[in-house]
C-alpha cells in the first residue's frame, strides 16, 4: 500500500475521533458512577448509625480513605459532562467531610481541680516490644500503665525491669499470646473485677490523692470477618461497665479495635458516659494503628476514655518500635 492511499484512507473517516468522545464519556460516567455507588454504600451504614456486616466494620475503619475514590468519581462525572454524577460527588464529598469532624463533646469539666496523673496504654503486639515499652514508660514516667497483649514473657520482664519501688501496684490476667494483659500503677489499687472477654481485661479502683477512680483495661476482640458479633458483643460490655459506674470517676484505656466512625465504639461513649481524651485534646483522628502506615493513613483504634469529670492534655502517640501499635500518653485532670 503506498503512502497516498494510506493518507486518503485517513482522510475518509474525518469524524471517527468525534464518534468515539460519546463512548469514551460514558465509560468515564460508568466508572464514576460505580465509585460514587461503592463510596455511597458505605456511607449509608454511617448515615444509618450502624456497622452492618463484613466487609462494612473494616471498611468504616479508615472512612477518611473514602476521600480518595469520591473525589474519583466526581473528576470522572465532571470528564464526562455527567450533571448528576457532578451533583452526587459534591453530595458525597460533603457528607464524608461531615463526619470526619470529631465526634462527641469538649466541654470542659465543671468543679475544681484536684488531681492529675499521667496515663500509657500500649498494645506490645504479643509482647514483643517490651523493651520499647519499657524506654517509653521510663521517658514518660505515666501514673496508670495498661498494657495489652502481654504474654508470660512480658509480664515477667515488667515485675523484673519496673521494681516495686517504681509500680508497686498490679493488676493482671497472666496468659499467652494476645490474651495476657496488665495493669501497673504508681497509687494505690485496689482488686476490682475486670470485663469478662475473649482478651483479658483487668480492673481495679484506684486511689488518685484520696479520690476514688474506676479503672478498667480495654481490649476487646478486633472486627474480623467472623467475630464481628463477637466484637459488638465486647464493646457493648465494655458500656455496660461503664454505665455501672453511675457518674463515679472512670478510665478506660487500651486497644479498643474500634474507631469514632464505629457505631458500636458510639454507643459506648454515649451508653457509658465517656468521653475520648483525644477528642478532648485536639487530637481526634490521630492515627495509632496500624504502625505499617505512614501516620496519616492509620485509624486510632487506642484511646483513653474518661468520665466528664476529666481534663485532657498532652496527648501523643507514640512509636514503641516491632509492634503494630503506637502508644498513647495523656495527661488527665479530675475535678469536683
């Protein structure tokens, strides 16, 4: 074939690119279309303050990551000149930016204050990141420690490495592997039942300058495709002891597998009185799980949960090292 004919051929069929704008604008409206729809589905469980089934519980646990197939969507719909796919992405966006605003109350308490002390929870994956542990508690020196996911090994490191001159109180439930957990405490504890739980759970009463606090180790099972009734059913024990406690000064601390985008980790805050120190702090959405991830695409599944009764200060998180955690330190003020 010569040169010519191959130009004449192109020639006879000048509109074919114009022919195949229509396709490819509905193959980018179909696309965008489908994200909006996926991120839509979701939304809607949040909307309808419910956690649904798998894959719904793992999926609210990074919603902000939803941000990224919205705004997809809406750039595919505007491609395509699609005036309600336009419209919907706008609706989505908003209502995403919506409830990535921090959940639940700031207000600062009423009263005097009367005491403070420093507060650590840490998931040590296993135990092993103990030695982490154990340069984070001797930087930070915290009042309250709750430990989770310490085995034998972990436990006996803690009584070794943190004399009694240092913790003198604790409060355990000795066991392998993530079962194992332990409460130490610089004031006085006294024995309290803990949260009967998959994962151990312990409680105590501690005795903060004379003034009575309820304190209780969270770490209920992680919403894994088949335990996510499992998960619902220990958070919503976790509110009932909460609830328990009628207004009398409480901390719950620890892994919680749960985010404020849960609506079980909600009902929580709600049903037992609490309020998230974090949130309390400015510090709502700082990531502590999983350490894998840059920090600002984590979840905060670890929290320090306080009665109103509470201040909240200086709040961190911090990076222990071969765990999947990152430990979070706060400075709680209790007032009458």
């Amino acid at each position: 074939m010569s040169l010519r004919s191959v130009v004449v051929s192109r020639d006879a069929d000048p509109d074919a690119g114009e022919a195949d704008a229509p396709r490819r604008g509905r193959g980018a409206a179909w696309l965008g279309g489908a994200l909006l729809l996926g991120v839509t589905a979701i939304l809607g469980f949040r909307v309808a303050d419910s956690d649904g089934l798998t894959p719904v519980p793992q999926i609210l646990a990074f919603l902000p990551w939803l941000l990224a197939p919205a705004a997809a969507g809406l750039l595919l719909a505007a491609l395509a000149r699609w005036r309600t796919g336009m419209v919907w992405g706008v609706a989505v966006l908003a209502l995403l930016a919506w409830y990535m605003e921090p959940y639940g109350t700031s207000d600062p308490p009423e009263g005097k204050a009367v005491a403070e002390l420093r507060v650590m929870a840490a998931n040590i994956e296993y135990g092993r990141e103990t030695a982490g542990l154990l340069r984070a508690v001797r930087a930070e020196q915290p009042d309250l420690l709750f430990v989770e996911e310490c085995d034998h090994a972990c436990s006996a490191t803690l009584r070794e490495k943190l004399p009694r001159a240092d913790y003198p109180y604790r409060e355990s439930v000795d066991a392998y592997g993530p079962e194992g957990s332990v409460l130490l405490a610089k004031v006085p504890l006294k024995p309290a039942p803990g949260i009967d739980a998959t994962l151990g759970m312990p409680g105590a009463v501690a005795d903060v300058q004379g003034h009575p606090v309820r304190v209780q180790l969270a770490h209920p099972m992680p919403p894994m495709p088949r335990h996510v009734d499992l998960w619902r059913k220990e958070l919503k024990a976790i509110e009932k002891y909460a609830a328990a406690g009628k207004g009398r000064s409480t901390i719950v601390a620890g892994d919680f597998n749960a985010t404020q985008d849960h609506a079980a980790f909600r009902s929580l805050l709600h049903g037992g009185g609490l309020r998230d120190a974090a949130r309390l702090d400015g510090a709502s959405r700082t990531p502590s799980w999983p350490t894998t991830l840059p920090a600002p695409l984590g979840a905060q599944i670890d929290h320090v949960l306080v009665t109103p009764d509470f201040a909240a200060r200086d709040t961190r998180f911090l990076e222990l090292g071969a765990t999947d955690h990152r430990a979070l330190v706060v400075t709680l003020t209790l007032h009458r």
